[in-house]
C-alpha cells in the first residue's frame, strides 16, 4: 500500500492541521530542522564559541566547545565522571568567569597526536551550571543571547 504524499505547507497551516483520518500530521513540533540546528533534546540552545574558549576544569586546561544559560561542553585530556561537581573558569570578552558546574555526561571524543606522535585521547564533558552569583549568571545569558543573534545557534 503506497503512502499519498502530503502537500507542502507553511509553519502556520502546520499549526492548525487536524489530524482526521489516523495520518500522522505535520506540525510544527515535527518540522525538520532548519539547515544547521542539531535537533536534539535540550532545555536551552546552546552555542558554539566563534573561536575556542580556553578553560581551567579542576586546575587543568580544557577547551570551551559551545555554551548555553545553563551549561558548557568542554574538550579536555584528563576524564571527567558524571555527577561530580567542577570549578569551571574561563574569560569571555575579557570577563573572567568562575563558577561551579556538574558534569552531566562525559565521552572520549577522538585521539589527537601530541608532539612525539603518540595518540592523545580527548574527552568531550557536557556540564551544568550548578552555582552561579547573579551578575555572572546574567552576563552568560546576556553573551548567549548576542550569540544566538548573530546566527550562531545550535538547538
């Protein structure tokens, strides 16, 4: 049994569709996404850095992959295990930022060659934001939002 093809429509359309004969309908909830956001489950959009962010994760160096109101996604050499909590600091335009996050989920991300030519494992942390003073908090959420402006989002 060949499926019909369901006719092209607007977001707007979309939204008010019904479904009436058991066919799933789209709708704006199912759209695809746009060209370049990762659909994912997430509680806020999160952003790339448009260069890398250096980091200090627990005294060692790390880098900023992307950042939300709400977390980081950190690259760094040394494991990080999930539910432990982090001192997290970084400078973004020239403001210092310290605070406490919790690692979320942590993976090995690829290996990169080090000087002698051996295979460096690298680990990707995604982390929550778990103390934060008000100004900084606001700033993040201020750095986000000129991000998300400037068309660098990444649901």
């Amino acid at each position: 049994m060949q499926r019909k093809k369901a006719r092209e429509m607007d977001v707007d359309e979309r939204l008010l569709s019904v479904n009436r004969n058991g066919v799933r309908v789209p709708t704006a909830e199912n759209l695809p996404p746009a060209a370049g956001v990762v659909n994912e489950r997430r509680r806020a959009i999160r952003v790339p850095f448009p260069e890398p962010c250096p980091a200090q994760l627990q005294m060692r160096d790390a880098v900023l992959v992307n950042i939300s109101r709400l977390g980081v996604l950190a690259e760094h050499a040394n494991p990080a295990w999930p539910g432990q909590v982090y001192h997290l600091s970084f400078t973004v335009q020239g403001t210092p930022v310290r605070l406490l996050a919790r690692a979320i989920h942590a993976f090995a991300s690829n290996r990169r060659t080090g000087d002698e030519g051996e295979g460096q494992i690298v680990f990707r942390t995604g982390m929550e934001f778990v103390t934060v003073e008000n100004h900084t908090r606001d700033f993040i959420a201020a750095y986000v939002d000129g991000l998300c402006r400037n068309g660098h989002p990444e649901r």
